[in-house]
C-alpha cells in the first residue's frame, strides 16, 4: 500500500474497474465513499450500513469514522440485479423513451408512485420494472432498486432509470453538479406576465407537515431549512391562467408547488398547495423535457416527453391547439434559460 502523509488511499471497485484517489486525511469515511464512486452521501451510507466497505481489509459501518494517514478503502458495489416479478404490479402501458444497457428512460404516468415506503399501500413505478423484468441497479437499496431521482405521484413525465450501479452513481453526482436535469411545464391558476426567479430556504410547513414552505416568505427559521432556486417563465398568458416553463437549480422536496404558493400562484389541480378553482383534476405538472450526460458514451442527451392527454386536452381548451403546440417547442424552451443558466453558472 503506497503511504502519503495526511492522504489516504481510496481503491474504489465498480464492477470490473478499479479507481485510486487521495483526499484529505480528515474526511469523513461517508465523504471518501461518495467521492470515490461520485454518488451522494445518502447512498454511500447506505452501502457502509450494507457491509459494503472495508478499512484495510476489515469491515466497517461506521459512516462518521473520520479517516487517518494510511488507511486504505474498499468499496465492493453490489451487483445490478435482475429485477424479479412482482405480484403488485400497476395496471397500466408505460412508454419507454429510451433504453440501453446503462440507462432506461420513461414517460411516468399521472397517479402513479415512484417507490415503496410505509405510507405506500399500492403498486409502484419500481414494481413494474420488476414486472418487466428490467436490469436494476441497487445502490439505493431494494425498494429503490434503479431509481436515480424521482418525481411526485401525480406528477407526470420523463425519469431516468439506472440499470447498472455504474450508472446510476454517474448520474447521481450529474444530479449534484445539476449537470443532469429536467425542464417542467405546468399550468397555474393566474397569470405569470414576467419570468420570475425564486430563491428561498424551504422547510416543513410549521402548520401543515405534508407541506413545504418558503420560511422567508413567512419571516421564520429553521435548522432543517435548505436552500432552494427556480426559474418561472410564462409561455403563454390569459387573463386568468398561464401556461409555464420551469426549470429548477435546487432539487427540494415540492420546490415548484411551494415556490409558486410564495407568489400567490398555484399548479391548476394542486389542492395541498392552495388551488381553489372549479377544475377537479390532478396536479397539471408535467416534467417535459431531460437532459442528461451518458454514462458510458459521455454524449449529452436530451430527452423529450410527451404530455398525458388529460393535462393536453385542458392546456388546448384554455390556449388553443395551434398556440399551445407552438408554445411548447423544445428548442424556444431550452433557449428560454439560457440567460439564467448563465446567471447561475457565474456565481
């Protein structure tokens, strides 16, 4: 084992490759992990919990261990595994953007969970992938087996799937470095006539836990308070709705439905979040466009969504076939950013 004062030596082990760093001597064992195999911490603690790391040959499963001069890291990543059927399998066709050996992109459905938890009583977007019978990573464990980011149940549209553990800590840390991301559209309740950036600190809403909140809106704090960054740009407006294109720099639990009830504007359908109108229907949000580097070509990709036909048919009623179609096209979308891309880029 090479020796270097205050550094320790990382060999890291994905699949049939082998990566060594050096970091500083101080670090945290969760902090070595996710360096060294460019994933988040969650998931490296999740596989220092598994079993999955040892320290000179022994195991440990302390993520907290701060690291000496000397010590060297094995991380042993379990392998993909091939999805077995499940008898709780939703009931329904899911398109299948795109697919290879890495990665598997879909057109999520309205109405439909992305994975298990103690609240979930029904079948979800990770029990069909089973069903199909679809190559799964398993960095973040079996109930999120493949699942690199997520989007809520009545959200719909594109999501990546990672089939390869590989893959799925390569995007993970895309995620990180907002390198990978998703253009959303969504209709709301009133007019937008500016595009508006929000940039807040969001925590659980203090009246309401199933919420998320913009506490500096509110003139409050709290320690579990993260900070959060959108951009809203009116595609189309009416008098009473407008039709927006959003893009998020932060990824936060409920960030577009809890920076929009900052403003006074909410998601046409979202209740939770204070929607009053007649319409009884889902949240109308729909993640239209991703874009993602790949993982093994390195090619940047873009992939697009179509939108559901109940949200389709609403958005062409209020705005017109023709204008809605034009409103929605990727590249005037894409485009629209680019000057707060550049903004965000810059700080």
């Amino acid at each position: 084992m090479c020796k270097y004062r205050g550094y320790v030596k990382i060999r890291v082990i994905c699949g049939a490759s082998t990566r060594t760093l050096e970091v500083d001597s101080s670090t945290r064992l969760d902090e070595c992990v996710a360096l060294g195999i460019e994933t988040s911490r969650n998931q490296a603690q999740a596989l220092i919990k598994q079993g999955a790391i040892t320290l000179n040959g022994t195991l440990c499963q302390k993520c907290g261990l701060r690291l000496t001069a000397d010590t060297s890291i094995s991380i042993a990543l379990p392998p993909s595994t091939q999805a077995k059927p499940t008898t709780q399998v939703p009931e329904m066709a899911i398109t299948r953007i795109y697919e290879d050996e890495e990665l598997l992109i879909l057109n999520k459905p309205p109405h439909l969970v992305v994975h298990s938890a103690p609240s979930v009583r029904e079948a979800t977007l990770v029990d069909w992938l089973q069903a199909q019978g679809v190559m799964l990573s398993t960095l973040s464990g079996a109930h999120r087996a493949g699942i690199v980011h997520r989007l809520d149940k009545q959200t719909s549209g594109a999501i990546a799937i990672a089939k390869t553990n590989a893959a799925h800590a390569y995007l993970s840390q895309q995620l990180k470095d907002r390198a990978m991301g998703r253009y959303y559209v969504a209709l709301i309740d009133k007019p937008l006539k500016e595009p508006r950036m929000i940039a807040c600190n969001l925590a659980r809403h203090p009246n309401n836990r199933l919420k998320m909140a913009n506490i500096d809106a509110m003139g409050q704090h709290s320690t579990a308070a993260r900070f959060s960054q959108s951009v809203f740009i009116p595609l189309i407006n009416t008098q009473e709705t407008s039709l927006l294109a959003i893009k998020l720099y932060t990824g936060r639990t409920h960030q577009i439905r809890a920076h929009l009830e900052s403003i006074n504007r909410h998601i046409v359908g979202d209740r939770l979040y204070g929607y009053s109108g007649a319409l009884e229907c889902r949240v109308m949000l729909h993640a239209y466009l991703l874009y993602l580097t790949h993982p093994a070509t390195h090619k940047q990709m873009v992939f697009r969504a179509g939108i559901f036909g109940d949200m389709l048919q609403c958005a062409q009623e209020i705005f017109g076939v023709k204008e809605f179609d034009e409103a929605i096209r990727q590249d005037e979308i894409v485009q629209a950013f680019n000057h707060w891309d550049s903004a965000y880029r810059a700080k």
